[in-house]
C-alpha cells in the first residue's frame, strides 16, 4: 500500500508522519514517496504513536527518538515468543514493551538496563518478578502499549478500507 493506505490504518496525520520519518524516529524504513508500506509497517507506526501518546498535556509518553527502537525490539521479542502474526497479539491480548532494571550488584553501582517483554498483562509480575531474580535486579520503569488493541484496530481498518481482508495472517 502506499503511504495515504497506511495514514488511514494508523490514524497519523501526513506532517507528524513526516516529522517522525525526517527525525528517524519509526521503527519502519520508509524510502519516501513512492515506498510501498505493508499492514506490519501500520502496525509498527501506530504502535510507536501510542507509546509517545500525547493525547493531551497530562498523557505524555516515551520521547519520539525512543518509541521506535522500542517497538522494534519488542517486536523482536514478540516474534521470538512466537507472536507472528497481528491475529497472534489479538488472540492473546499481547502486550509489549520494556522494563528497565537496576542491578543490586555492588560492583557494577547499580547499573541500569533493559529486558523486553511480550506477553499477556496478567503475566508481566510473574514476568517482572523472575527476571528480576535471575538479574539480581529490581525494576525501575515499565514501559508498555497494548500490541493486541492496536493489531485488532489495524486488522478492522484493514477490512474497512478494503485493504485486506484477511489482516489477521499479516506477519509482525
């Protein structure tokens, strides 16, 4: 699909599109005008649209320059839990994003890192918990989106365009 398909499947605005692509800041490749965008690329935007948020004064999120490495990496991570396909995130109510740890190591000073996650809400303490006594570490922030609400308002816009109507296969 060209690039007007995949504003309409991610909600974004022509000029904030833009911004975001001259800043390297999408987690897509986008060789300008005449590259053609496939239903993981709408994903992968609107995904990195809510992490920044901005819906208003009060509901920032993660800075434009990080949100697209974010998804990428936890895109990776999705794919590697065997999380493929947008109907795979739908059905399993996934969740991605990261959590940034603090090491209780003395000798290291408390050295802060990241470890992905992709997975259902219900299972991100359980997950919190194990990573952080296998790291000897503890959490700092959690950084999350709702992978599975967006996959399923990219597969409804898909259809209702008449962009494909069986979005549910469409790799991540």
């Amino acid at each position: 699909m060209k690039r007007k398909g995949l504003l309409a499947l991610t909600g974004c605005d022509a000029k904030r599109f833009e911004t975001l692509q001259r800043r390297e800041q999408l987690p897509i490749v986008s060789g300008g005008r005449w590259t053609e965008y496939h239903l993981r690329d709408a994903f992968a935007v609107r995904l990195t649209l809510d992490l920044i948020g901005g819906e208003s004064d009060l509901l920032c999120g993660v800075p434009p320059s990080c949100a697209g490495k974010y998804v990428s990496n936890a895109l990776c991570e999705a794919r590697g839990k065997g999380y493929d396909t947008l109907g795979d995130l739908v059905v399993n109510r996934i969740f991605l994003g990261t959590v940034i740890f603090q090491s209780r190591h003395e000798a290291d000073g408390g050295l802060r890192f990241t470890r992905w996650f992709a997975g259902p809400a219900e299972r991100l303490g359980a997950w919190i918990a194990e990573t952080g006594n296998e790291e000897n570490a503890v959490p700092v922030r959690v950084l999350l989106a709702d992978a599975g609400r967006v996959a399923l308002h990219v597969i409804e816009q898909a259809r209702e365009l008449g962009i494909c109507e069986n979005a549910e296969g469409e790799p991540v």
